[in-house]
C-alpha cells in the first residue's frame, strides 16, 4: 500500500475555480474593423470567454473588479498585460491592438495564451514620448490621465497611443511602482516624463575667433613703415637724428601716437557739452 501524501500549494488562496487559461489565435484590430482598440490595450475574446469568466468564483464581485490578463507569444515567451474591450470575435480567436501585436511578436493567426490574474495598484509611473512634438502640448499631463481610461493595466515596455486633435502620440512605458506591471483603473498615480527619444541638446553656439598670427608675426617693409608713419598734414617723413632706419617698435609708436592725435582732431565738445540748469518752459494763459 503506497503512502498518502499531501501536497501543500504554494499559495494558498489558489482556487481552481477562480483559474481561466485559453489559447487562441491572435489578430491585429484592423483585420476585425476595430481600429479604436488602437488606442487601448484590451483585446477582443470570442463569447465563450465571457461564459467561463462568469462561471468563476470572484468574478464581478467588486464594484472597481475588472478582468485582466496576462497575454504570452508561446514560442518567443514575451507577454504582456491587458483588459477584455468586448466578446464579439469568433471563436478561437482574439484581436489584439497594433502596439501589442507588435511587442509580442506575432504573425496572424499564430497562438497566444491568455490568462487572467490581478494586478497591484500603481502608485508611480515612468513615461518616454516618442517625439518631442507631444511637448509642445499645452497641459499634457491632463490629456495623458484622460486617454488612460482605457488602459486598465499597464506593463513597462508597453507603448501607449494617445490621441490629441488629429494626431496620435505614442508614449513608451518606462518604469512602474510597486511591481512592472501595474493595475491603473480607479487609482492616484505619480507621473514623471523622461525627454523624447528624438530629443537632441541644443548645440552651443562657440565663436570661433582666429588670430591672424602672420600679420603680427611677420616683419613690416620699408615702404610699409613709411605709409603708416606718413604724416596727412605735412606729407613728411620720420626720420633718426643719426640716420639710420626707423625700427618696427618706433614705428608701432608712431601709429599709436597718430590714432590718438586723429580721435583728438575729431573731437567736437558742442555733441559732449553738459546742459545744466535748463530754461523752464513757459505757458501762456489767456486771462
């Protein structure tokens, strides 16, 4: 006679009346003609879901209850997270939004399970837009808590589309608080941007001044000293009382001399004159 044993499970509020795991075949939302499950990230499940998941133990218990699940690409093993927007497709299938069809890396009509769990609720989250245009947007932290309603869950690495005007901005999940993935229904969450991903640092404007170092290097001529140092008044030339050359420092002293002699010749004291004591304007009154 073979010994009983008795297997404890490893959580003990496990109940195999509250499991739901299906397979089925995935889709892009277009292929059904729902382009709005774009901007969500809750699938399409056939009605015999919706059956099973009234049959459960816990379902629809709570007011702020909600199904989520867990979706996994079985061959690649990446999952996901994410909400039921209704049970209309057929059977053995489930339409999924473009962004999460993307991450899992499906091709149509490949299988995907679906499992549902809860999820924590999110007390901060991490975002990164795309583009730098979604910036611009006056008050954008409010357009982001309004979209988010048909998020019930999010996941870090999920991409969130957000609609403003005509345009659709996607906005990547960077990181969640308490856990990765995070319930975001009927809770306060913190929110903190990252910069863009085609984010570029203005590039500092560096003036580039170059010295012309020949020109102060190289020695002057003859002729060219004697240009500079030419008085326009007396068309004479500077000349040593022993006669010899006139040397490039003297030279420099002599064009220095001359710019000073030149602002003092333009120099017009009626433009600088201080007027002091100016005469009060009188009015005349008709008596």
């Amino acid at each position: 006679m073979l010994p009983r044993i008795r297997v404890k499970p490893r959580n003990p509020n496990f109940d195999i009346r509250n499991l739901f795991i299906q397979v089925y075949k995935a889709y892009p939302g277009f292929m059904f003609g729902r382009d709005d499950i774009n901007l969500s990230n809750s699938v399409i499940l056939p009605p015999s879901a919706l059956q099973e998941l009234s049959q459960l133990k816990n379902f629809g218990t709570s007011k702020d209850s909600v199904v989520l699940f867990k979706i996994l690409n079985i061959k690649l093993n990446i999952y996901t997270h994410c909400g039921v927007k209704e049970f209309t497709a057929e059977e053995g299938c489930c339409y999924l939004p473009i962004n999460m069809f993307d991450k899992l890396c499906l091709v149509e009509g490949q299988q995907v399970n679906l499992r549902a769990l809860s999820l924590k609720q999110g007390t901060f989250i991490k975002l990164q837009p795309y583009k730098t245009e979604f910036t611009t947007i006056s008050n954008p932290k409010t357009i982001l808590e309004y979209n988010l309603r048909d998020y019930f869950c999010v996941t870090e690495g999920d991409t969130i589309s957000i609609k403003f005007g005509n345009k659709i901005y996607d906005i990547e999940v960077i990181q969640c608080k308490p856990e990765k993935q995070i319930r975001t229904l009927n809770c306060n969450l913190e929110v903190d941007f990252v910069p863009p991903k085609d984010y570029k640092e203005p590039e500092k404007q560096t003036t580039n001044i170059k010295f012309n170092s020949e020109k102060q290097d190289r020695k002057l001529t003859k002729e060219e000293i004697n240009k500079q140092i030419t008085d326009n008044k007396f068309k004479g030339h500077h000349f040593r009382i022993d006669g010899k050359e006139v040397t490039q420092n003297q030279a420099k002293k002599i064009i220095k001399q001359k710019e000073q002699e030149n602002t003092e010749d333009n120099y017009d004291p009626r433009k600088c004159r201080i007027i002091s004591n100016p005469r009060p304007e009188f009015k005349y009154v008709e008596l």
